[in-house]
C-alpha cells in the first residue's frame, strides 16, 4: 500500500474519480427538498409506490414464511441425520 501512493499514475487516477464522484449538481439536502416537492407536486405518482402496494397480508409475508419453513425443515434434517 505504501508504494501504491507513491505512483503517479494510481494518484492520478484516484484524483479523477474523486472529481467525478464528487461532481453534484446540487447538495444532498437540495436534492431531497426537490424530490420532496416533485412527490407533493405531483401527488404521488403511481411510478413511485411500491409494487407491493397492492398485494394481500398472506401475498407479502409468503416468500418469507416459505424461507422460514425452509429453514427449519433443512434444521431438522441436519439435526436427524
């Protein structure tokens, strides 16, 4: 590592990605006031809810009770075996 900072070429790289990284058009808080004034502008947007929006209790919570079923069967296997 030591040698990797005295490479002109490594810090040069780095100092280029720095800048692009770095290069905002606006500062963080200026960007969730905007997004937050778009949303109320447009009063919630279909684009921005979520998919799961419209799906039943039982909908949302299957593939992580499957998981946990899963899991406990492959527990019980190990544990049998």
């Amino acid at each position: 590592m030591a040698n990797a900072t005295r490479i002109n070429s490594y810090k040069d790289n780095m100092m280029t990605l720095s800048k692009i990284t770095n290069d905002k058009p606006m500062p963080a808080v200026e960007t969730a006031v905007w997004w937050i004034e778009y949303v109320l502008r447009t009063q919630w947007t279909p684009h921005l809810r979520p998919a799961s929006i419209g799906l039943t209790w039982y909908q949302y919570y299957k593939p992580r009770c499957d998981c946990i079923i899963l899991a406990i069967y492959c527990e019980a296997i190990c544990v049998t075996a």
